[in-house]
C-alpha cells in the first residue's frame, strides 16, 4: 500500500544513515571511535568540566571524554595514537619537537614520539627542588613545538602551555588534539595566533555511535545540544 514503510526501505534507511556517518571517516578514526566506548572513556550524564572551574554556574555536561582512560587499555591507545599520528601527516604542521599538556596526553605522546622518532618536550609547573626549569625534556632555542593534548573545550589550558614554552625560547605555531568538542576553542587560539587541527570533531563522534548503535537518539541529542 502507498505510504507503507517496508522492512526492506527501513534497513536500506539505515544503512544509509550508518554510511553517512561513516563515510568521512578513516579506518583509524572508526577503531578510535569504537575504543572510546568499549574502555569506558565516554560517560553520558551530568559533569563538571575544567571550564566551571571559571563558569560555576555553566549547565553541566551531558558527555565526559576522558581520555585518561585509555594509557590501560593498550589496543585503544594504539588507535588513539595511530588516528594522531594520522592527522598531523594530513594536516603538515612544521615542527621539531611534540609538546604534550600533562597529564591525558602525555602517554600518548610518548608513544606516537617512540614510533615517530620526533623528540618530546612537557612544560610544567617550575619545581622547588632539584633542577629548576619549566620543561621536562632536552630543546634548542628557536625549536618549534607542535603542542598536543587529548582533547580540547576551551583553550585556556592551550594557551598557558603555549605560554610556557614560548617564554622558554620555543616557538608554537600550532595545536593539535584528538576530540575537538567544538565550544569555541579554534576559534580562541586563531585569535591568539594559532591554528587548531583536531582529529575528530564530537559531532562527528556522536553521528557515528548513533549510527552504528553505540548510542541513542536521547543521549544524542541531549549531547550535540551542549554548548557553553
């Protein structure tokens, strides 16, 4: 009869839906993707990010990535680190050295900076004690740093790295994350003077676990709404 749905024109809609999803998508991204959810390194509820730290009364977040999670699940941080490793050969940002912002990322920098053979830099809190300096790590001055951390919402943490390590005599012309949760934070760096590449916007993420069933349409929506 007209206007009937089919089974057949439903899972042909699906399927549609699911490749969409995916089609922009590498293999290294999807297996990233996929390992988000199966280490437990997304939550869906009510958190407090680091931006309520400034913004106490900002809604709370819907999702919580936490890619801290990954450093004992040793397959989802080889997809973590090959989806990084992929993106900054995509993208071509000139470097010397990798900086990692402590601590999510530091894992994940030392092992793309061991498979990669590109040195590794941290800026850090100057200690009291021992040898004195801002920096963990052996650089030249005038090295060019490309900064890098697990994910990004706001860039105030970005930026203070980036702080850290131009005063040091470096210099940082770009950033680069795995997860950008798209609140802001390119936007904030290219006004400091800085270009963001990210690996996977979390709206790509969230259209992904949609379609492949990882997640549904109420924790969809509530997440893509997010925004502060």
């Amino acid at each position: 009869m007209a206007g009937d749905t089919q089974p057949d024109d439903v899972a042909s809609a699906t399927n549609d839906a699911t490749n969409d999803a995916t089609s922009g998508m590498t293999a290294h991204q999807r297996a990233f993707a996929d390992h988000l959810l199966t280490s437990g390194a997304v939550k869906f509820g009510a958190f407090r990010l680091k931006l309520h730290e400034t913004q106490p009364d900002a809604p709370l977040s819907p999702i919580y990535v936490d890619l801290r999670v990954l450093r004992s699940y040793p397959d989802a941080m080889d997809a973590a680190v090959a989806t990084l490793d992929e993106l900054i050969v995509a993208d071509g940002p000139a470097f010397d050295c990798y900086a990692d912002i402590p601590m999510a990322a530091t894992p994940l920098v030392a092992v793309l900076s061991h498979i990669t053979r590109v040195p590794m830099i941290t800026p850090r809190e100057p200690k009291t004690h021992g040898i004195s300096g801002s920096i963990n790590g052996a650089f030249n001055l005038g090295d060019t740093a490309l900064v890098i951390d697990d994910l990004v919402t706001h860039a105030e943490s970005k930026l203070e790295a980036i702080h850290t390590l131009e005063t040091n005599g470096l210099r940082v012309r770009d950033v680069a994350v795995l997860v950008d949760r798209e609140q802001g934070a390119a936007a904030q760096l290219a006004t400091a003077g800085y270009t963001l590449h990210a690996a996977l916007r979390l709206s790509q993420l969230l259209d992904y676990w949609r379609a492949t069933g990882g997640i549904d349409d109420d924790a969809y929506a509530r997440a893509l709404a997010y925004r502060v």
